[in-house]
C-alpha cells in the first residue's frame, strides 16, 4: 500500500495569523460561516429517487426505518455489521485514517507524516493505543470529542489539517465503531517530532476563535426529500470521506467557503517521483458544471472512486491515487455509487468569467499538441482505448487554476500499481524537454480547443511548477 510523503495543507496554517488578525478576519468573513448542513444546500436538480433503490444491505439491517421519515440514517448502511473491529476498519478505511497518519516506513496509524505549510512544519499525531505516545488512554468520549470538536483531552484544541471539520458529520456510533478497531490495534511507541513554532502549543488556542468562527459541531443530517442512497452518498462524501478539504475554495482564515463548496480548492503536494519536491495542486471542480465532471455519468465517478479508472474519462495519477488505493477502492460498490450519486447531483458551480484565450494564443499551442500530445490524446482530444483519456471535457484541463494541468506535463502520470488503467501508454514526464513557455502554450491550447474553455497559463505559471 502506498505511503503518504510529505504533504502541505496551505489552508491549515491560516489559522494562525494572529489571534487578533484573525479574529477581524473572521468578523469580515462571517458570511462564510458556519458551515450549512447539507440540507440547506440548494436541492440538486435531479435526485434519482426510486423506492427500493437504495444498496443491498445484508438481511439484520433491513429493519423497517421510521415510517415518516424513509431516508433515516444514512449510517446505519455500512456494510459489514455483525463485527464492531470491523465496521470500524471499514470507517476507518472511508476516512484514509492510514494515509494522513503513517509515514514513510513507519508502523501503520502511528503518525509522523509531515506537512509542511509556509507557517512550518506540523506532524500527524500517534493514534495506536500506546498509553504514553498514542490514544492509548483515551476513552470513547475523548475520542468523539476530538473527531466532532477538534479538541483532544485537557482541552488541547487540533488545528484542522486533521479534518475534524468533515468529521464531525460522522454519528456517534461510527465514530464508536471506530474508536474500537484502534483500541484492537497493536500499540506502537512513537511520538511524532516537535511541529514548527506556529504549530506549537500556545498557538493552539487561537483555534478557540477559529472554532468559534468557523466550526459547527454538528452531525449529519438525513435530508428526507431525497433517496436513501443520496444520503448515504452526502453523509460519506461529507463526512468520512471529507472531499471537501480538497476540493472546496477557502476563505483567508482557511475554512471551506460553502457557497462555492466543491467547485475546486488546492493543496501542496509531492510532485514527480522522489519525496523532495512539494507543488501547489488544483482539486479541481467536482460539480456538474461543464469545467468540472458535467461530462461524468454516475457510473464514471463510481467506477473511478472505485477502480481508479473511469476508462471513459480518466484514471488515478496525482493526489488523488492516495485516496483511491488506500480509501475509495476498499469501500463497497454500493457506497462508492452512492457518493457519485450524490456528486453528480451537487449544485453545478462555474468559476466567475475570467479572460479567455486568444486565438493567436491557441494557434502558437497547436505544433506543440502535435509533436507532444497528439500521438496519445489524438488530434481530435478524445484519446484512444489504446492511447489515452480524452482531454475533451477535462476537468484538470479547464480547471480556472492551471496547476494540475501543468503538473501531469511537466511531471507525468504514472498509475498506482495497485489500480489497473486498461491499455493506456504511460505518460511520462515532458518537463525536462519542453519550456515554460511550450508548455504553457500546449495548455492553452487544450484549454481552447473541441469546447474546452479555460483562463490563459502564461509561462510564469508553469514556471512555479518548476
Ligand atoms: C488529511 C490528513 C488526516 C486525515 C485524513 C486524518 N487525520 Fe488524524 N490528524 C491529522 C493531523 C495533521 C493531526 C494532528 C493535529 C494537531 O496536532 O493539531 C491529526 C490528529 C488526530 C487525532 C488527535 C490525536 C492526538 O493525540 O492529539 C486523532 C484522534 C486523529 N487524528 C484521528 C484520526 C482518525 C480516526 C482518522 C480517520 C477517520 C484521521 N485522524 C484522519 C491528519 C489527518
Ligand atoms: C505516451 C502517451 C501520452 C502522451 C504523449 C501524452 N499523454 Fe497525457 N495522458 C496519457 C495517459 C495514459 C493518461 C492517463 C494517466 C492515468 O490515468 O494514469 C494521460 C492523462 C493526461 C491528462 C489528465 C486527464 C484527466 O482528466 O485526468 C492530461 C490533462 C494530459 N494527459 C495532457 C497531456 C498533454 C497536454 C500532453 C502533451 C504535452 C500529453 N498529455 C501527452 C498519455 C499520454
Ligand atoms: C488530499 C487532497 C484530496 C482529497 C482528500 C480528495 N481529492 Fe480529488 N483531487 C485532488 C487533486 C489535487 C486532483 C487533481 C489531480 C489528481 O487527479 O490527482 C483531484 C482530482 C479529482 C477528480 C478528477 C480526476 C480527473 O482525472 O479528472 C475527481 C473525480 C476527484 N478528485 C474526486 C474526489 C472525491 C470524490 C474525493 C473524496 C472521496 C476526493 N476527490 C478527495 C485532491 C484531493
């Protein structure tokens, strides 16, 4: 299984500006916050609703739900029940709980992953049940408390690199069920190294006003207008799953911006081969929207959470090949289905207008996409079984921030081991052989070309993917 390497939130140290600075931030953005319950997002355009339509579930959970309320509990559809270890190894799993909290090389959950922001350094913590350096003694209340509040026991406040803001959606009982599979594992004697000064102690009580700001302690709520499996996909997606951390634009402060929820955020992380190099990524647009997955059926964002390979649109390359082989693709097909449902059915969200491409500007693109791409992506953009995704309806091609774009160029896009992408070549990395300015070039021309819209790249955006 592959390890998570060094990773930057830029979001997470936000928080630290000054308490004072923040505070007024927080005033100026109080528009932003809280964070509304699913239920108050605008309803979806089209909610598939069939009676009966909801997964599988094995027989013992069947019980008839509440008459009046059909859709009711969203959590009591994870499969696998009969054991409480592993119903919390499932969570635990929807969670990518390993990712963030295993190192390179280290013992699995006992923390030390590094992630570096422009405030410093700070380390995910040891979650085994070691008494003195992990959770060890911690009891179930300690537990729920940290995951829904973000506050670890003697009032110790968590900043939300750990993404207690998407879990406190989770209900009590998961939560629970996933407390018990960490007590079942072996304990592991680490404690993390020392974070960086704006990650040490006195700095965790600016997360008071943070918290007060931007944090709802809420969990999910069943929206009863829509079907069983459209819950169980929004209380995954939301919750356990938290998509959002990436995908959603931030405000100053570093909390999610939820009117513009899922329309694209960005991370720092390891670009290319080797762990030295960390580069801003584009979480782009998961809306419906025509720069996002408008051109995703339900069945081509289950089959990617799922398999890593939507072999109509794309396979797992960047980031996100952490949370599909460590997270997603462990998940039941039911589940993974249930969150493209609710994915497809998101309120579609177009970034606001920005500058478009100059023809002159798409025409200097052309010779480079022939010499460069075509051979795999066709002259055409729609790609090959045998040759490549399709860049026609790209979500990383038309996204408003470039960066993603600029990183599969520059760096490649190898596919995880683990995810098979059918008959694809391998697209290797055309850094080394191509100029900022050809690849901003090429990338504009994509961005122009068979419908494709896009804001122009100029070379200095390629030049800080460097
Ligand atoms: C995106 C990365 C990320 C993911 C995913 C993540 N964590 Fe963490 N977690 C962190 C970081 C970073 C910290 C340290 C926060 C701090 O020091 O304030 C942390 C801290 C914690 C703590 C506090 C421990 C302590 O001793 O203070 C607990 C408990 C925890 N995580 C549990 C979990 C569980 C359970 C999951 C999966 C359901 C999970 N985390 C998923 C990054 C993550
Ligand atoms: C040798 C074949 C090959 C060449 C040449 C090639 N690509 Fe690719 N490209 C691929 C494959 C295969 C993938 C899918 C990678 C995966 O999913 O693992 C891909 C993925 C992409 C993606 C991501 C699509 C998505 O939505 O996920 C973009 C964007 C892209 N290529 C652009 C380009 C551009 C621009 C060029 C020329 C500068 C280029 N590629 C050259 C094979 C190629
Ligand atoms: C750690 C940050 C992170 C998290 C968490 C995350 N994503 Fe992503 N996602 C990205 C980035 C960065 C990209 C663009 C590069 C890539 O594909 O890896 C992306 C791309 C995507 C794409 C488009 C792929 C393509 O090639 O067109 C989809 C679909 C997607 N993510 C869905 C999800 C879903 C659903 C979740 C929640 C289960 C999720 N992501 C969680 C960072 C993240």
């Amino acid at each position: 299984m592959k390890r998570t390497l060094a990773k930057v939130l830029i979001a997470a140290p936000l928080l630290l500006v000054p308490v004072g600075a923040l505070v007024l931030a927080g005033i100026v953005l109080a528009a932003d916050a809280p964070a509304p319950a699913p239920t108050d997002m605008p309803a979806p355009a089209a909610a598939p609703r069939a009676a009966g339509e909801g997964p599988a579930l094995p027989p013992s959970d069947v019980a008839a739900p509440a008459a009046e309320n059909p859709a009711s509990a969203p959590s009591d559809m994870t499969p696998q029940v009969d054991n409480l270890a592993d119903k919390g190894k499932y969570l635990a799993t929807a969670g990518n709980c390993i990712s963030c909290h295993t190192r390179p090389g280290g013992a699995e959950f006992s923390g030390g992953v590094e992630f570096h922001t422009p405030f410093g350094l700070i380390h995910s913590t040891n979650i085994t049940p070691d008494p003195e350096t992990g959770i060890g003694k911690w009891t179930e209340a300690d537990f729920i408390k940290a995951m829904h509040d973000g506050v670890a026991p003697g009032g110790r406040r968590l900043f939300p690199a750990f993404p207690y803001p998407a879990f406190t959606k989770v209900s009590d009982d998961d939560v629970k069920a996933i407390y018990h599979y960490l007590t079942t594992l072996k304990p592991v004697a680490y404690t993390p190294p020392a974070n960086g000064m704006m990650f040490s102690s006195p700095a965790r009580w600016g997360m008071i006003f943070w918290n007060a700001l931007f944090h709802t302690s809420e969990r999910y709520k069943t929206d009863t207008a829509q079907s069983a499996e459209w819950n169980r996909g929004a209380y995954l997606t939301e919750g356990l799953g938290h998509c959002s951390m990436c995908h959603t634009p931030r405000n100053v402060a570093g909390a999610e911006k939820q009117d513009e929820a899922y329309s694209g955020g960005e991370i720092m992380d390891k670009v290319g081969e080797g762990e030295g190099k960390i580069r801003k990524w584009a979480g782009v647009n998961l809306t419906p929207a025509k720069s996002g997955l408008g051109a995703w059926s339900v069945d081509d964002i289950a089959a990617y959470l799922n398999k890593g390979f939507a072999s109509r649109h794309a396979g797992t390359w960047g980031p996100m090949t952490e949370v599909i082989v460590n997270s997603m693709r462990h998940l039941s097909v039911e589940d993974t289905k249930a969150m493209a449902v609710y994915i497809k059915n998101l309120p579609p969200r177009e970034p606001a207008g920005g500058v478009a491409i100059a023809e002159d500007q798409t025409k200097a693109g052309a010779p480079v996409y022939k010499d460069r791409c075509s051979k795999c992506h066709m002259d055409s953009g729609r790609g090959g079984m045998f040759n490549g995704p399709p860049l026609v309806g790209s979500a990383i091609v038309q996204h408003a921030d470039p960066a993603s774009l600029i990183n599969i160029i520059m760096y490649g896009a190898n596919a995880p081991k683990e995810v098979s992408t059918g008959q694809w070549e391998t697209m290797k990395a055309l850094g080394e052989v191509m100029t900022d300015a050809e690849i901003a070039a090429v990338a504009n021309y994509v961005r122009s070309s068979w419908g494709n819209t896009g804001r122009p790249v100029q070379a200095a955006d390629v030049a800080k993917q460097r």
